[in-house]
C-alpha cells in the first residue's frame, strides 16, 4: 500500500536511505531502470539528488566526496535529537563517525556505529521529514542488520530505540540476523537496505542486465523473499518481494 508521510518519524524508525556513490550519473541510470524512479537534482548538497516514486522522495543519492570512502547504501534512523542520541549511542559502546550537522534547511544529520561497528546514520528532520513514501515496490521495505552477536544487537538497538521496536504501536521494519547467514563469516556487521519488488527472479536479472552483481541469490525469509545484490558501482542493497496474505 503506498504510505504518504507528512509528519516526523518515532526515534528509531528507519526514515531515509541514500548512496554515496562514485558516478551519481551512472546511479540514475541504474535505479531508474530497476525501480522506475525520477530523480530532482539538490542544490543545497552539490552532486546530488532526490530519487522520487509517484513524486514523493524515496532514497538519495549523493557523490562520494572521498574515494577512499566506501560505496554503500546507508539507512537513517529518525530522531528528534541528533546530538542527545548521539551520546546515548557513544555511552552504550558505539562510535560518532561524524557529528551531527545542519544539512542546509532540510534537518540536521550524523552517522555513527553500534558497539560492533555497523555503521548508520541519524536524522532529525526539519523540511525533509524523510520517506515520503515506502513499504512498496520500489521504495524501501525492510532493513536487517547482520551482527555477529544478535543478542548484544537486540540489547544494544533495544535500549536505544524501545519504542520503535517494542512500543505499542511499533511495526518495525528493522531486523537483525547473524552474518555468517548470508555472508562470509569475515564480513564485517553491517546494514543491509531492502527494496520492494513485485517479483525477485525478474529484479536479479534486471540487476544482472545493467551490470550488477548478485551476492546471494533469491532465499526465503520470515518477511518474504530476498536476493542480495550490488549495483553497477558496487553498493550492495536487497530487494524484497513480500509474501502474499495466501502464503503466511
């Protein structure tokens, strides 16, 4: 069902997604022909854009200022105090990579890492609220965290953000899972970001024709079916085709 939001996101929802990227050209082509997406330029961070579905923003995608920096998608958490949270994180054994800051009008942004190093960000809205739509094809769907310790993890992710996960109204879409799962047992914790689609095998082979890669292909998970992939450029991100009401 699409989802139009207007107002701020529950601290710890995952509200935004972007990709640091080398060629943010090539980066359109690429999810422009997966996801249908459009795409408006940002001027307030050059080398940047907005990607849109229905013309709502649903990711970003931004140029790697750096190359020694990775290419990834990263995902955001919402919170209404970037810096308060920021402390919390660095008290319960995780690191600030970069310290809150104002990104123009749009809200104030930091990432930092959980106590194993998974690396995300923060967002405290202003005029981006974040996702303007999500939970459908082309849109983001789910983000699992693959930890070494998913105990430490749930501890960890559960202190900081109880609410989104075990509030009444909670319906979270963020999960942890252990790496050696999916991944090589020495690949470091990460995030991996989750796009909807209506039909995995047709989205790995759409990946495969633009000059993508397949990192895990097509498996089934409690939240539906998956495959893991990287774009033409190196990102990794999934994409989730979700199970019918007929099938749970």
């Amino acid at each position: 069902m699409a989802e139009n939001r207007a107002a701020a996101y529950t601290e710890g929802v995952p509200c935004w997604v972007d990709a640091q990227l080398p060629d943010v050209d090539a980066g359109r082509r690429f999810y422009g022909e997966l996801f249908g997406w459009t795409f408006e330029d940002r001027p307030e961070v050059p080398g940047s854009c907005w990607a849109r579905q229905e013309g709502e923003a649903v990711a970003g995608l931004a140029r790697k200022t750096d190359g020694r920096l990775p290419t990834v998608w990263t995902v955001y958490f919402a919170t209404p105090d970037a810096e308060g949270l920021a402390d919390r994180i660095h008290a319960a054994g995780g690191q600030v990579v970069t310290a809150p800051v104002p990104l123009a009008e749009l809200g104030t942004t930091a990432l930092v890492t959980d106590a194993e190093g998974a690396v995300f960000g923060l967002w405290e809205p202003a005029g981006h609220p974040g996702f303007g739509r999500r939970h459908e094809p082309g849109t983001f769907v789910w983000a699992e965290l693959y930890a070494r310790d998913t105990e430490a993890a749930n501890v960890f992710y559960g202190e900081l953000f109880h609410e989104a996960l075990f509030g009444p109204d909670a319906e979270p879409d963020f999960g942890r899972a252990p790496v050696a799962d999916v991944f090589p047992a020495e690949m470091p914790p990460h995030f991996l970001v989750h796009f909807g689609v209506d039909d995995c095998e047709a989205a790995v082979g759409t990946v495969s024709r633009l000059g993508g890669r397949i990192q895990a292909p097509p498996f089934e998970t409690s939240y539906g079916r998956v495959a893991v992939v990287t774009d033409n450029q190196g990102a990794s991100f999934a994409v989730l085709e979700r199970l019918r009401q007929t099938e749970r």
